[in-house]
C-alpha cells in the first residue's frame, strides 16, 4: 500500500504542478506529499523532480517513470472496474475526438461497430486538426497521432506510426530512386503548404557526426512544383505519380501492401512515433471509455489492420 500510494502522489503532483495542489485535493499536509516523494525516490535511487519554492519539473527519468505510472494505475482502475461492473452494461454518452484525416480513416468506421456491441452508448465524434482541450471542453477520450507534448492527460499508446517516402513504381522508373535524403533535392516532392501543421519538415536518421554507430534525426523541407495544406491530397497526387509525398503508414500502408506506392530511403527513416488514446486523469474511468480504448487497441493490434486500409 505505501508503494501504490507514493506512485499515486507522484502522478497527483506532476498533474497539478505543485504539491500544495496535490496536498489540497488529498486533504493533507504539503509536509505529508512531500515525504512520500522523497522516499520514493530513494526507494528508486533517482531524482524525479526538481522542487523549488516556484515551481516543480520533471526529470528525464521522471517523465519517462510518469507514463509508466499513468498506465499502471489506469490498469489498476480499469481492473477493479470489470470486477465492480460485473453484468453491468456500458451506459451513458461518448465524446472523442481525433484527428481529421486519421480520424475519417481509422476512427469514424469504427464508431458504428462500437455502437453495435455496446447499444445503449451514444458517441459524439469530432474531427479536427487543432489541438482539442480534451478536460476543458469535456471530452472523454481523444486519438492522438505522433510525439505527444507534456500533458497531464492519461495516455494509451495503441499502435506505432511510421512515415516514410513513397512514390509509385512508374514514377521512379521515369526518375530514378533518391539514394540519401539529401538527393531530394532533385525529384518533385509533394509537400505539405507552410501553413499546414506539418512545421519541421521531413524527418530522417543519419549517422553521427563522429561516424560512431550512434545516428541523429535531421529534419529536411524539400521543395516540389505542388504542395497542399491537406494530406489526403498529397495521397491522391502520389498515387497519381507526381512525385514523392512523406506520408504515414496510417494513409498510405494498403498503398505499398498492394504495390501502388513503393518506399524509398528506407534505411534513412525515423523512428516511429505512436498513436495514442488521451484521457483526463480520473479515479474511476468510465466503463464505456475503457471499453472504447479496449476497442481501439484491440483492433489496430491486429496484423492485418492497415494494410487493408
């Protein structure tokens, strides 16, 4: 019990920012917040936080053990939630929100199927490209696509993301094949428009500057005769072989599994971010909301998923 309550203040302090905040939602002494973190981290043998008079902020370590929380206690509720709920069926209304391309493809069909196992939820979906206030504007859960910015929302990591380049066959049968990022330079690259939200560019993995094995992620913008502010019109133009688009393997996966799209600069491609459920921090979540992320994970875990979409 000490154990799991010291990991519960650690996640209360690092939401509110404070442990003043943290002793106040508890109904105890700063004094009493204080302790717990302190012996936690001697517990661990590494620092968390840095607690100064104003503020506190997480350590490398302490982000990193702060997810690792989240998801361990969110387990926790979601245990004691199938034993308490029994034949209870989920109830109640739904609000999610996503991305605007990810969400059309990957999100919307599936609501309906959702719906057909758990009839008496209602779902409300949004779909937009600004960064929702998920707690502020009273939303249960939102889908997430890449890096994810500190947050003290709950996140459920539900599938990897890649993003790679790709053209067609006869594209690069006309032009060739880019041998390094920096050959880009000469093809005609399909580019999100500098208003999109797309601001670093194309990321790839070169090696380290002292040629050791380590590699470092550069982030090129590449230049073209098209670009749009819309990603799903930089699909269609590739696929109809205007030049080479940066996509995720979220759009563009069923392309190369059928042979329509190929990648190119495959052993230059960064790593793979995440697609994410986000969800505000709560003692008891939902029945309806963890059955919709059970849904979500259940179903982009499966193999076959994106290639056949």
């Amino acid at each position: 019990m000490p154990k799991l309550k010291q990991l519960e203040t650690f996640v209360s302090v690092a939401a509110r920012g404070s442990l003043t905040a943290a002793a106040r939602a508890e109904g105890v002494a700063p004094a009493i917040i204080g302790r717990r973190l302190d012996a936690l981290e001697a517990r661990l043998g590494v620092k968390l936080m840095v607690r100064t008079t104003r503020r506190i902020t997480l350590t490398h370590e302490g982000s990193a053990f702060l997810e690792d929380c989240q998801r361990l206690l969110t387990d926790l509720a979601n245990a004691e939630a199938s034993v308490s709920a029994g034949g209870v069926k989920a109830s109640g209304h739904l609000r999610i929100t996503a991305p605007a391309g990810f969400g059309r493809r990957h999100v919307a069909p599936l609501v309906p199927h959702f719906r057909e196992l758990h009839p008496e939820v209602t779902v409300s979906l949004n779909l937009s490209d600004r960064v929702v206030d998920v707690a502020g504007e009273g939303y249960d859960c939102a889908v997430r696509v890449g890096d994810l910015p500190d947050s003290s929302l709950v996140s459920v990591r539900l599938a990897d993301n890649r993003r790679l380049c790709v053209a067609t066959p006869k594209y690069l049968q006309q032009h060739g094949r880019p041998q390094t990022p920096a050959d880009l330079a000469r093809f005609d690259c399909l580019v999100l428009s500098s208003d999109a939200s797309q601001t670093r560019g194309w990321a790839f993995t070169v090696p380290g500057a002292d040629g050791g094995p380590e590699r470092e992620t550069i982030h090129l913008r590449p230049s073209g005769p098209l670009d749009c502010s819309d990603g799903q019109v930089l699909r269609e133009w590739c696929l109809a072989g205007y030049g080479i688009a940066w996509r995720s393997t979220w759009e563009v996966e069923s392309d190369i599994a059928a042979g329509r799209l190929v990648t190119v600069l495959d052993d230059y491609a960064a790593p793979p971010n995440g697609i994410y459920a986000l969800f505000p921090q709560r003692k008891h979540l939902a029945l309806r909301v963890r059955l919709w992320i059970d849904f979500l994970k259940h179903h982009y875990g499966q193999a076959d998923y994106w290639a056949e979409r």
